[in-house]
C-alpha cells in the first residue's frame, strides 16, 4: 500500500496499530481517509501474522465524524453530495471490515468520538476510552439521523431508552458513563490509555486468533437467530475451532498445568 497520508500504521508484527492522523480537524472522516482506512483494514483482514488491531486517533480527539469541510466530498454544502452513495461506498466497507475481521480489535478513544467518529469507535470489539473522552451522537444537531452503523449498534450496546437519549438530545456522554451503560469495555486515565491499549492487544494477538474470530462471528450472529439456530451455529463452529493447532495447544498446556502458548492457527 502507498504511504497513507490521513493514517499513521504501525506494525508490531503480531498487530497493527491505525492511527487516525488528521489532528488539526480531530480525525474528521474525510473521503481520503476513508479509503484509506478502508485499504488498512483490507491488509490487516488478509494478513494472517497479524492477529489484532488497535484503532486510535492523533491529538485530542478521537474522530469528530464526518468531514463537514472537506472540499473533495463537498459534505458541508447541503445538496451537493450524493450522502447516501457516500455512506454505501465510503462508509460502509469500512464498518463492515471492523465488524467482520476475524481477529479482535481494540478502540483506544482519546478525546471526543462525535457522529460517525462515534460509530468508528463504538465499531471496534474492546473499546478503551481516556477518562477525559466523550462520545457524542452528534448527528441531530445538524438535522441528521445517527449512520455508519450507530442505529444498529447503541441498542444492542446500551438498549432503546439510552440509544435514544444519546440520539435525541445529542450531548456528551463521558467515558465513565459509557463504561456504567456498557457502551466501552473501560475507561482509564489518560496518561494510561496507550499503555492500557497496547497491553491488551499483545495480550489479544496472542490468544487463539481462529477461536477469537469465530467467537466474534457467532456472537455477531445471534441477535439475529432462534436459540436452535444459535445452537447449530455454535457446534458448526466449534467444529472448525477444535480443528486448530491452538486447541490442540490449548488443552495439553491445561493437562500440563503451564500457561499455553498460541500460534494463532
Ligand atoms: C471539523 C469537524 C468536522 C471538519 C471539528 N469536520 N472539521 C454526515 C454527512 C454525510 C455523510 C456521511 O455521514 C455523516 C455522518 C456524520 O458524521 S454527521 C456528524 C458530523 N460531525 C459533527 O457534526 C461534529 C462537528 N464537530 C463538533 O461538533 C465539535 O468540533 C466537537 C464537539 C467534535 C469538538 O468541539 P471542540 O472541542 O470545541 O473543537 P472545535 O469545534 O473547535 O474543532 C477543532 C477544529 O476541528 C476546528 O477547526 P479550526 O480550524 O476552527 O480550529 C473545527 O472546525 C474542526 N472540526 N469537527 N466534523
């Protein structure tokens, strides 16, 4: 891949950090960004030494969503861009591609995830957030509904009452009140967030990567599905998981009492 101009990609072999790299506009979403996003995590989907992602943004915010400036995108002038081709093209691959990869991936939220910056963040499987974060469905105050995945995400994350008071009102919800409503996995304290972040995707890219990735499809899978259909689906992919090298792993460190290690296959 070219040399991201919107992006920062650090690869730690075993994991890739993406850093959001636009600070002076809080990592607005433009549509450079997003392709450029889009082709990170088409290499970190495909890249099988690579076994966790860590998601972060440069300076004081995380993302502040949509580039309501961007002159290529024109999103600002009302009218002037095709938003719904935008979101299907733009968008879209890069929610799906998160919520698909078949390795985990952390969000470390470092300032205010707001519009679709907050759908990014709430994207990611473990999201960390700095105390000092706030995440805002900013979307409404521009006469917009919330998109790129947010009316699917926040009831399943924090049920219909909280989605909609996010929604409605549009004000920011601190990271401990996201912790408490189980929208993030934690929040910490700013000065530890990288530190926290990077502990736990080293600790996620050396688990068993196939079984990580088949828990996240079946977990994905079941908001849809009927407990036999949940059922079914668990036994077929166990079938897969108990076929690894990790398991095999996995069980011999049990019955020798020592920690397993795993190779991600
Ligand atoms: C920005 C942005 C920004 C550009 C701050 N764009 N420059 C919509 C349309 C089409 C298709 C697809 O989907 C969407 C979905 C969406 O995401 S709609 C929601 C879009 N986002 C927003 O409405 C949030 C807009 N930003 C804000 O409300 C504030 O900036 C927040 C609350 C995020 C942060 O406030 P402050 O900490 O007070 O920072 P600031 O407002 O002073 O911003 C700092 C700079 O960043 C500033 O530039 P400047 O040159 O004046 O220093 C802002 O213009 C720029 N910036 N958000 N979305």
């Amino acid at each position: 891949m070219e040399t991201p101009t919107t992006l920062r990609i650090d690869d730690h072999s075993s994991y890739v950090v993406i850093t959001l790299n636009r600070p002076e506009r809080l990592n607005a979403l433009s549509p450079l960004l997003l392709r450029e996003l889009r082709q990170a995590l088409e290499e970190v989907a495909q890249d099988r030494a690579v076994r966790a992602l860590l998601l972060t943004g440069e300076g004081r915010g995380f993302s502040s969503g949509a580039d309501l400036r961007d002159a290529e995108g024109e999103v600002g002038r009302s009218g002037t861009v095709d938003v719904a081709n935008h979101l299907l093209h733009g968008y879209h691959p890069v929610i799906t591609l998160l919520r698909t990869m078949p390795k985990p991936v952390v969000c470390a939220i470092n300032g205010v995830a707001a519009g679709a910056g907050c759908s990014l963040a709430l994207a990611g499987d473990l999201v960390l957030a700095a105390r000092s974060a706030t995440f805002i469905q900013a979307f409404t105050r521009i006469g917009l509904i919330p998109d790129a995945g947010s009316t699917y995400l926040l009831p399943r994350l924090i049920g219909r009452q909280r989605a909609l008071g996010m929604v409605l009102l549009a004000e920011p919800v601190s990271a401990e009140q996201a912790e408490s409503w189980g929208l993030i996995w934690r929040a910490v304290d700013d000065d530890r967030l990288h530190s926290e972040a990077l502990a736990l995707v080293q600790r996620l890219a050396d688990g068993p990567t196939v079984a990580f990735g088949l828990a996240k499809a079946a977990l994905e899978a079941s908001f849809g599905a009927t407990l036999d259909e949940q059922l079914a689906l668990e036994a077929m992919l166990q079938g897969t998981a108990a076929q690894t090298a990790d398991f095999r792993a996995g069980v011999a460190a049990f019955q020798q009492k020592r920690a397993a290690q795993f190779r991600g296959e």
